[in-house]
C-alpha cells in the first residue's frame, strides 16, 4: 500500500516520527524505499548534487519531469513529492500548469512549493483541484539570494512570521510544512502549533519528522552540510569499488570465465574458414 497524506496526519497524531528521504532516480528511489523511507523527495536540490549547478535556480521544470517520473516509476509504497522548480508557480496560473504535468505525466503524488502566506492562495487552489501541496518555510533554497544561506527565524519577528506563515499554509491545504535551517525551538513550536505534520532539516529533533538528502546521508560527496549525519562513507566506499575494477581490468583479471559467453569451436572454425 503506497504511503498517503492521511498516513502521515495518522502519524502525527500517533506520535510516530516520518523519515522523508530524497531521491532522484530509480537506484536512490529502490534503496530509499527498502530502507523503509515513506516519502521520497524529489528535491530541487538536484541541481546541486545531481547536475553540478551551485544553487536551485537552474532546475527547470524539464528536469523535474525527467527526475520525478524515474522515481514515481520505481516507487511502489512511498508517497512521491516532487518540488516545482524557480518560477514555476510565481501565479496562480502557472502553478496549476507547472504541478499538473508532475502529477499526469511524472505520476507524483504531491508538490513542494517555497514560501508561506504569500503563497497561501496557490497552495489553496493546487489543493482544491486534487493536488497535495507540501509546504516549506524557513531557509527556502529559490530564495538564496534574498536570505542568504543561514539559519532563518532567529529574530522576534521573524519568528513570529514564520508561525503565521506556517498557519497560513495549514489553512490553505498544504498536508506537510517542511522547515529548513530553523531554531530548535522554534520549529518544536511550530509542530505543536500545527496539526499537521513538519518535517525539518536543520531544524532540530522534535519536528514530526526529518528530511535529509541522499548524498548526503550516504557521504557521496566530500563534504556534507552541519545538519546532516553520514550514516555512510558511501563515496569512499565507491571509489574502492571502481579502484578494484579498473585494477582488475589493467591486470586481466576481469572479465573472467563467469562474465564471458562461450562459442561452439566448431562454428568458429567455420566462420574463420571463410577468411580463405
Ligand atoms: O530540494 C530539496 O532536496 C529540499 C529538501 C532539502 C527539503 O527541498
């Protein structure tokens, strides 16, 4: 049975924690999903990790298509969210278009869109035309530019917009808030404020449930951000990997027997009489 929106409200209310992963293909969407992740992210954060590009801005909606059908395909239990990319959703109008081919031609279950009360009104329409809206507050990566990467809500004020914000998502139907780079305490506020649930990164342990991405999970790349934790050396690891293959190759061990197909002499000979 694939993970629904109801699911995850019957979570909160059971006090059950929701571990969100990212994906971006049908490998990460296989493995996440039999870790036993419930909901796959299709992040905008494959701009940075999966295409090299130093920030979200350059995702297009092409992308997202390409990247959420993979793992929509793959998926066969987790709720698949697919962000909409920069600009995709900036009127009501585009949102619409811009969400409606992940859902009918990427197969996704919900979008994620960046912002709070300035948002609420496509986050309300998106809903009442069927499709769940994810909400995500706090550091929202299409804004670098304007917040800067750091830690957002720290300030009074900020912090109270970030409460009402995230109420304003409630309101208008968005099932989940994500919260990014938000005070600890701050975001447990916000979760007991909200009935339905949050998901944080870089927010502390008591939201209802966490995000992370992939790569960094897995430590595929160097370095990783402050608020993740590599549950693996999974680049190293790699690299001995492709350093045993490419040895084994140099040395003529590989391919051996078990990798090679077998021809009846006989046919060879005949193919090879036809030289003369
Ligand atoms: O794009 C992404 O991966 C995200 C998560 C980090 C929340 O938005």
């Amino acid at each position: 049975m694939r993970t629904t929106i109801a699911d995850l409200a019957a979570m909160k209310r059971r006090g059950e924690r929701i571990a969100m992963l990212t994906a971006y293909d049908a490998p990460s969407a296989m493995i996440s999903e039999a870790g036993g992740a419930p909901v796959l992210l299709v992040g905008d954060s494959l701009g940075m990790v999966v295409y090299g590009f130093d920030s979200t801005l350059p995702v297009t909606l092409d992308m997202m298509l390409a990247h959420a059908a993979a793992v929509a395909r793959t998926a066969k239990t987790a709720l698949v969210v697919a962000d909409l990319p920069f600009l995709t959703y900036a009127t009501e109008e585009a949102a619409i278009a811009s969400a409606g081919r992940l859902f009918a031609e990427a197969g996704v279950g919900a979008v994620k869109l960046e912002g709070g009360a300035a948002i609420a009104p496509i986050v309300e329409r998106l809903t009442t035309l069927g499709m769940p809206v994810m909400g995500h507050l706090g550091y929202t990566p299409q804004s670098t530019h304007q917040i800067g990467v750091k830690v957002q809500g720290k300030a009074a004020d900020d912090a109270r917009r970030m409460i009402d914000d995230a109420l304003a998502l409630q309101a208008a139907g968005a099932f989940v808030v994500v919260l990014e780079l938000v005070p600890a305490e701050l975001a447990a506020e916000i979760t007991r404020r909200l009935t339905i649930p949050t998901i944080g990164i870089g927010a502390g342990p008591d939201c209802d449930g966490q995000v992370q991405v992939w790569h960094d999970i897995l430590g595929l790349y160097p370095a990783s951000p402050r608020h993740a934790f590599r549950f693996e050396e999974g680049g190293s690891m790699l690299q001995a990997a492709v350093k045993a293959y490419v040895d084994s190759v140099k040395g003529g061990v590989f391919p051996g027997a078990p990798q090679s197909a077998k021809m009846d002499p006989a046919e060879l000979a005949k193919a090879l009489r036809q030289d003369a």
